[in-house]
C-alpha cells in the first residue's frame, strides 16, 4: 500500500470518486479508500435523480451547475454515464403548496433555470399515466432539464479518468482510525497499512459521522433507512421524475423501462439497519398505483434499502473543519447528494488547491450547526 | 406435436378448449399451460429481448427464467408456462404495452401458524407431514399450481435406498405424499396454498414475518410464524455459449415438465448436454416419448451419472461423448443445429474437432444451484461449498441454520436427491416441532434414526459428493456454535 498521499477520500462513492479526479486535473494525488466495492453505499442505491428544483438558493445553484457538467461529463470523461434529461414533474397539492411553488419558481428563475408552473390539465400532457384526482393536484412544477443519471456508470467513469490520471484506489479498505496532532491531520491507519498525508476528505456517505469522530470531531449527521422498489419492465412511457413532496413520493422510469421509486417508509428508522419492510412495500405500491392506477398489474421485481446521511437543514456540510487543519466534510447529502456530486466535487479541488471556489460555499461549513445560523431545504422527498 | 402413446404415461385430455394467439385460434387442453399448449401447435417464439429483440422461447418451465412472458388477457408480463390455460384467453407475444385489464381488486389475509413450510417438493411436503402429526399448525406454500415439486415430471424407478422406496417412480412417490399431507390438510393440520409464491422475509425475533401472494386470485398474504422451514428446491444451470438463447434450447427440467407432466414434445432431434443423472435419465425419457436423441456431450472426461442409465442409451444407440462440448447453437427465430467439438486438458476447445449436429433442441442438464435466496434474507450464515452446488446455508445436523427457528431441507440445502430431500425433509419437520412441544425420549429416538438412515443413504460411492458437502457445511456448523 502506497505510504504516503497528498489527499485521502475516505469513501468510494460518487462524491469520493468525483473528487478525486478533480483533483487529478489540478496534478494532486489522491488516494480513495474504500471499505467495499465502489458505489456500494448510498451511491450504488440510490434513485439517482436530478433535480435543480429547491427552494433553498445552495441547493438549486449547487444543482444547475451540476447538471452543466452532466451534460458533457460522458464526452469530458469517454465513457456513458447514462444521463436522460426527461423533467422532474412536482405535484402541488393545493393552494399552500402553490405559493411556495411560486416562491421557488421565482428564486430558481433568477439563477437563470427553465422551469415553468403547469395547471392541473396540462399534467398528462407529460406524464400519460397520471391520474389527475387519484393524485389530488391542482398543478405542477416542470423543469425539462432534470433528469437521471446511471449511478454506477457515473461513478466508475469518474473512477477510471480518475485513474487514468494518477490517482489510486484502494477497494476492501477500511479507514480505522485518523491521526492527528490536535491541530492537523498527519495520517490515515486502514486495515491495510498507514497513509501519510496532510489532507483527509470524509466522503463516508451515512457513515461519515464515524469517521469523523476518529478525528475527534462531532458531526450532527444521523442515518435514516430509506427503501426503494423496482418494477419488471414495460413500454417506455414517460420521461420525467414525478414527485411529491406531500407525498413524499418520487419516481421515474428507466431507460428499459422499470418504474423506480421511493417513499418514507411508514415507520421512520434511524441508525445503521438495512432490513427491508412489508410495511413499505405496501405503501409504496398503494401511492404508485393511487398516482398511476395503470400499473396495478405490473409486477416489483426487488425492493432493498439504503441510507441517507441526514443533517438538521438538509443542506451538505462542506469545507474545511475549523481547529482541524486538513479534515475536510463532504457529507450530510439528505437524500440528494448524487445530483450534486459533479459541482462538489469541483469546488472541494478548488478549496483543496486553495484556489478561490467558484461559488461560495462558507454557508455550508461545519460551523453553522453551532452557531445555529441555518434554514432548513423544504423541497425533500423519499 | 403431443404425445399419444407411452409407455408409462397415461395423458387426460378431457375438455378440449381455443384460446386466442396473436389473433389465431388455438387448440389447447383443459389443464395444460399457456406455454405448453403454444408448444403444441408448433410456436416456439414467445417472447422477445428487450433491448436487442432476439426471440426467446421456453426454457425452464417452472416459472424462474421470464423468458416466455406474454401478455395475456391484457395483463403484460405473464410467466405462461405457470399459467394454466383457459377457453377464450386472449395471448399476444407482445409484453410490453400497458395493461388494459380491469384490476380486479386485493385481499390481504393475515396468518399466524406454528411453522411454515415453503416450497411442496420432496422435502416440504415431508417436512409438512412430520410437523403435522405432532398437533402444532403446518402452513405449506408452494407457487406452482401442483404439489410434488420436481418429482412430479420424474417418470423413472428410484435409485437409492431400497427404504426409501428405491424402484418406485418418482411421479408414484409425489403421488403417495401428497395423498398423506392432503389427510392431514382434511384434519385440520395442515393448511396447503399451491400457486403462492413467498417473496420476501420481513423480520423476525420471536416470530418470523414473510410476505406471500397468489397471483391469480390476487391475495396478498402476511404470514407470522413461530419456524419457517424453508425447502425451495434449486435453479436449473445455464451455460455461456453463443445462441443460448434461441428458442429450441432448453433446460432438462423445462423439456421433462412438457414431455412428462404435459405430454407435449419439446422437439423432433434432441442435443443432450451433460451425462449426469439428469442428461442421461432425461434422454431415456426423450426416447420414450419418441424423440430422437442424436448424443450426448459431456464436458467432463468419464460419465456422471450411474451406468445402469448411461447402458440404457448405448443400448438405444445414442453415443455418449465424453471431454466434448457445445461450442455454438445456430439458427433462425430457432435452433437449426450445433456444433459440438472436444475439450483438452485446459478445457479449451480443440481445433478442427468441430463437428456440426443437425437437431431442433438443445437441452441442458449441466447441473443445478440451491435456491436459498430467501434464506441468505434472513441473514443466516452462508458460504460457497462447490459439492453443495454453490452458496448454502449452513445448518447443523437438525437442519436449523443460525438464525434461529429457521430450518433448510432438501435441494435447497446442497444439491442431492429427492431420497435425501424427504428424510432431510422429516428432520427438519422434527426438529421444528420439538422445538415448540420439547423433546421426550421418543423424539429423540425418532430422531436418532432419520439421521443415522440418512448417513446410511449417503454411505455408497455415489454420495461421495453430498458426503463432502454435508461434511463441510456441519464442520462449519460446528465451529459457528449452531
Ligand atoms: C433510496 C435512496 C434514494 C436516493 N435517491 C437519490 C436521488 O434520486 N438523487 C440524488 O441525488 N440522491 C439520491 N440519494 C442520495 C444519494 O444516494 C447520496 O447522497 C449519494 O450517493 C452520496 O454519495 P457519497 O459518495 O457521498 O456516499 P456513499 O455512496 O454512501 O459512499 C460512501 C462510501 O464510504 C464507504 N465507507 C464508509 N465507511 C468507511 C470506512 N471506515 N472505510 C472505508 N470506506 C468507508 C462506504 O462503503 C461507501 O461506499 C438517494 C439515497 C437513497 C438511499
Ligand atoms: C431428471 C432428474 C432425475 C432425478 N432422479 C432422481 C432419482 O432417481 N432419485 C432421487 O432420489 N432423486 C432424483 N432427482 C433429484 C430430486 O428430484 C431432487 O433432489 C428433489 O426433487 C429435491 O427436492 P426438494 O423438495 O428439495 O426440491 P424441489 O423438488 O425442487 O421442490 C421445491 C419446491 O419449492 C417451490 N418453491 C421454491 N421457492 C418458492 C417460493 N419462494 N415460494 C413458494 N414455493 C417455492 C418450488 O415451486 C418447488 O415446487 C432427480 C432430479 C432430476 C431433475
Ligand atoms: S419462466 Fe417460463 S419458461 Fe422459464
């Protein structure tokens, strides 16, 4: 195992991944160290949706620039990514969750993105399957840009470029402890041997509060299980995400055609289990099938679980720690941290090369928890 | 292409009914399935692949491998070889459009039981018949439509112990038990759901939770029970070669689920890959259903299975090939032929050995591998044991796994034979029930004697495999505290 690296990314996920290529292009190495297989955290779960509909003005910058490096990310990094830009279409519900709408309309409009208010009529012209009054809306938000990506081609073709260009990545790994002097970072121990280095990103998705309390600092982070279905497949016949932040709902089809989608499960669960529900699964399917009664006869072909890395405002916690020189957070993704990995993983290289970030992102530091200067993302679903 | 006369099958065609395909009318059965009756008249195309649209026909028959999903009655997406057919169905190859049926509506039905039995083979229904003579309640699920498990399509005499009904059919044995767990269901004892399918374990402590659902009459069942044993049986192996999904090939269990329980000739000129039991026992009955069988290939460099079957085919003029393989199925829409050729030392192909075989089947009786996926839900304690067939889970002698109140029986435990898989059966059922009632000295005694009985089985040259398998998985067992 190499001894000594400029940077270590605990985490193989696509934030892990994404950022060490970023690195790469700016010629610093970068070791990943990953306790499983890549993506084989929340990443490899996920719905991998990607929405720049928020109502907070991080989140939805954080997402528009995002989806620019999407959108040429197959040609800059050679290898598909499985992006389809098909819309997110967002239910509203009723007259209160038309003025937030309105609200969020506005402020994402101001950051320049295509997104309109669609009346209730207007629905199926997206989305044939809906039914209209099974759903209960009165409109929608539609953004025709949103969309999906593969998450376990994203990750692997960041991965590989990253690579390519220098970087390693140690899989079967597990990050065991941090080494510090109090003040900075020194070395990363795994069960494979002792990494020397100056500069620790904890990229451990829903695992991260651990890692971080290795470097003896408290993250606020707690793990939510979150279960997910898929369906067997059938003709294509919508492109957009659905959702519902009532609801809780969100689904899509995929390019061969399965429904896949999620929705708090009835009993909410904290803290590290993975075991899947019969409570959720009939949730599930019972809202589906409300929203798109067409699909009563298609089968669910799996259900597992995953986690999200929750944080008191929703929003990531990124950057440097303050007091902790080198031990920078790249965690606290709420449920949309997939979406947002491309413009992180930009900004942390910039931060990490001390180069002035290209969007601001002091607000999103450790050290607004404390001081409780925070607003909570009102636009989660799943 | 039905079978008229046999040697020892008798086919009931009482009701003749139609059914719509793809806008023609059909002849079938009462009591055939959709597939089978498709077969009949000549149509082997039931599907296509979804992305490179290669047609893809029957394969397993028993509802594991989709590739006969049709669209029936308007509903996509039907597993037509489980599917019985019925007069008037309307069937269309095409899968994929929405469904325009009316959803007849759901029930949910919640059951609690002392033990439930998944999967009615050999070992479920044993197991099922052991626990329900000692008064606690026996749940017994199985989604095929009938009861027996593979034995059902067995038309051979027994090997194996003379005990153990060595020398009665297969389909004689299925017949036998299910004669005795129906007794117990008219008791009382046990309560039998055929055509429901177990899909997933919920948790468990105290009690376990899994969810199940009967398709056709669209019931969703939530069953609670204090032991779950679970007897799935295996998956039928596939093979990586090119064509291997043209219609025309075939897995040994699909073609003797059509010839055997169907009475419906899967072809006129029959490829067997594999000369173990399965290959060897499965070309006999191709033979008497009236089929040609042009040889057998087997990619190890001596038979498998017991000679008494492989002299049987010599006799019948079908050559074995030994350290031979399939290397290509050809053909268009359908298997026109095959090229065989020999194997090295390194497994590796041999030049210019190539030999082309015309036939209109392939089928593959290249082994099988324990379905054990719920159990693996469940956490309990798995590993690879290659004589076992692949992934198992482990279990003590009493059959329970580490988790406890979970059992194993059977195929599901390690590869072996039906014999095995109802003695492995009576164990499991034996031991889930002591665990409720307490054991006395005549459980123990009864106990003593299936396992010993089961050693005995397994003593001959023959069990040499299971023995090594059974060895390593107790071994582990043993270390693990089960
Ligand atoms: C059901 C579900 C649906 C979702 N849907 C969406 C969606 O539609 N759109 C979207 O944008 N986001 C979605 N998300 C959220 C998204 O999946 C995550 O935010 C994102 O994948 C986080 O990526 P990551 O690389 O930060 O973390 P992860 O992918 O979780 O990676 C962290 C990695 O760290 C590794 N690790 C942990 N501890 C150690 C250690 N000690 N040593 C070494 N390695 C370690 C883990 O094995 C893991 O691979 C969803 C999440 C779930 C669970
Ligand atoms: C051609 C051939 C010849 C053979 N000859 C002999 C012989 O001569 N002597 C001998 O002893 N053995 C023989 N065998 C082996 C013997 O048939 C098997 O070992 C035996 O049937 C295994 O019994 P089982 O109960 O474990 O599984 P199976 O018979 O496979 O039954 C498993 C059952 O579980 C059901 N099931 C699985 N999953 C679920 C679920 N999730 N929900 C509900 N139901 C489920 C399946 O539908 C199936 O009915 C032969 C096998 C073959 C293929
Ligand atoms: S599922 Fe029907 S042939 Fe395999």
């Amino acid at each position: 195992m190499i001894e000594k690296a400029d940077v270590v990314i605990v985490g193989g996920g696509v934030n892990g991944c994404a950022l060490a290529y970023e690195l790469s292009l700016k010629g610093i190495k970068a070791v990943v160290v990953e306790r499983k297989h890549l993506a084989s955290g929340a990443t490899g779960r996920c719905g991998a949706g990607i929405r720049q509909q928020w109502s907070s003005r991080e989140n939805a910058a954080l997402a528009i620039e995002s989806v620019r490096i999407f959108e040429r990310l197959e040609e800059e990094l050679g290898s598909s990514i499985g992006l389809r830009q098909g819309g997110y279409l967002i239910a509203i519900h009723d007259e209160k969750d038309m003025e937030q709408a309105e609200k969020n309309v506005e402020m994402q409009r101001s950051l320049g993105l295509d997104v309109s208010i669609l009346e209730a009529d207007e629905i199926n012209d997206i989305v044939p399957i809906l039914d209209i009054e099974g759903m209960k809306a009165i409109g929608a938000t539609f953004c025709p840009t949103d969309g999906h990506a593969d998450p376990f081609k994203t990750t692997y073709a960041y991965a590989n470029a990253a690579m390519r260009n220098g970087a390693e990545i140690y899989r079967f790994t597990e990050v065991q402890d941090i080494v510090t002097d109090g003040e900075e970072i020194k070395a990363v121990r795994t069960n494979r041997g002792t990494i020397k280095t100056g500069v620790v990103v904890n990229a451990a998705g829903a695992w991260s509060k651990k890692i971080a309390e290795m470097a003896g600092i408290e993250l606020p982070n707690v793990p939510y299980k979150k279960e997910i279905i898929v369906t067997e497949r059938m003709t294509r016949i919508f492109d957009a995400m659905v959702i519902s932040f009532r609801d809780g709902i969100y689904f899509s089809q995929q390019d061969e055609g399965q429904i896949l989608g999620g929705i708090p499960p009835p009993e909410t669960v904290t803290g590290y289990k993975t075991e899947p529900t019969l409570s959720f699964l009939e949730h599930m399917s019972s809202t589906l099938t409300r929203y798109a009664p067409v699909l009563k006869h298609i089968n669910v072909l799996r259900q597992w679980t995953g986690f999200y890395d929750v944080t008191p405002d929703a929003l990531p916690i990124l950057g440097e720690v303050k007091g902790l020189k080198g031990f920078i957070q790249c965690n606290g993704f709420s449920g949309h941290g997939f979406m947002l990995s491309p413009m992180v993983a930009k900004l942390l290289a910039q931060l990490i090369a001390g180069e002035k970030t290209s969007l601001p992102i002091g607000r999103l530091n450790l050290e607004r928890f404390e001081k409780m200067d925070f607003e909570k993302e009102k636009s989660v679903v799943g | 292409m039905r079978i008229d006369i046999h040697p020892i099958l008798q086919f009931d065609r009482e009701r003749e009914i139609s059914f719509l395909y793809n806008g023609n009318k059909i002849k079938a059965f009462e009591g055939e399935t959709i597939a089978s009756a498709l077969h009949a008249a000549g149509i082997k195309v039931l599907s296509h692949s979804i992305k490179l649209n290669r047609p893809r026909g029957f394969f397993c028959g028993i509802g594991k491998c989709s590739s006969c999903l049709m669209r029936v009655n308007g509903v996509p997406n039907v597993r037509t070889c489980i599917t019985p057919v019925e007069d008037g169905m309307v069937v269309e190859s095409d899968v994929q459009q929405l469904p325009s049926a009316e959803f007849p509506g759901s029930n949910k039905e919640d059951i609690s039981v002392d033990i439930l039995v998944v999967g009615a083979g050999p070992a479920g229904i044993s197991a099922a018949i052991e626990a329900g003579k000692r008064g606690v309640s026996v749940l017994l699920v199985d989604e095929n439509p009938m009861l027996g498990g593979q034995l059902i399509k067995q038309t051979h005499k027994f090997f194996g112990s003379r005990k153990e009904r060595a020398g009665t059919r297969g389909i004689k044995i299925a017949e036998e038990l299910e004669e005795q767990v129906r007794e117990l269901e008219k008791n009382g004892k046990v309560k039998i759901l055929p055509g429901t399918s177990v899909f997933g374990y919920y948790g468990g402590g105290s009690s376990h939770m899994l969810g199940a659902a009967n398709k056709m009459s669209n019931v969703m069942y939530h069953i609670n029970a204090k032991k779950v044993i679970f007897a799935c049986g295996a998956q039928e192996n596939m093979l990586s070669f090119p064509g291997n999904d043209l219609p025309g090939v075939y897995g040994a269990g699909g073609v003797q689920t059509l010839m055997n329980v169907y009475g419906i000739k899967p072809g006129k000129r029959v490829l067997m890959i594999g000369a173990g039991n399965v290959g060897l026992i499965v070309s006999y009955q191709l033979l008497q259903a009236g089929v040609e069988v042009d040889r057998v290939v087997e990619a190890m460099p001596r038979i498998g299975g017991y000679s008494v079957h492989a002299a049987k085919l010599r006799r019948n003029g079908v050559p074995i090939y030994t350290s031979h393989s399939v290397k290509e199925v050809y053909g268009k829409d359908r298997v026109e032929g095959a090229i065989v050729a020999k194997l090295d030392e390194n497994w590796n192909f041999v030049e210019g050995s190539e030999e082309d075989v015309k036939c209109d089947t392939v089928c593959l009786a290249v082994g099988l591998t324990p379905s054990a996926r719920l159990l693996f839900q469940a956490g309990v304690k798995r590993d690879y044991i290659p004589e076992a067939g692949g992934y198992v889970a482990i279990h003590n002698m009493e059959m329970e796994t580490s988790v406890k109140g979970i059992y194993v029986a059977g195929d599901s435990s390690g590869i072996e034979e039906a014999s095995t898989a109802m003695l492995e059966g009576k164990i499991a059922g034996l031991s889930a029930s002591i665990s409720l009632t307490g054991r006395d000295s005549s459980t123990t005694a009864k106990m003593e004697e299936y396992i010993k009985t089961l050693e005995e089985m397994r003593r001959g040259p023959f069990g040499s495999k299971a023995r090594e398998a059974k060895r390593k998985i107790l071994e582990e067992a043993s270390n693990e505290g089960i």
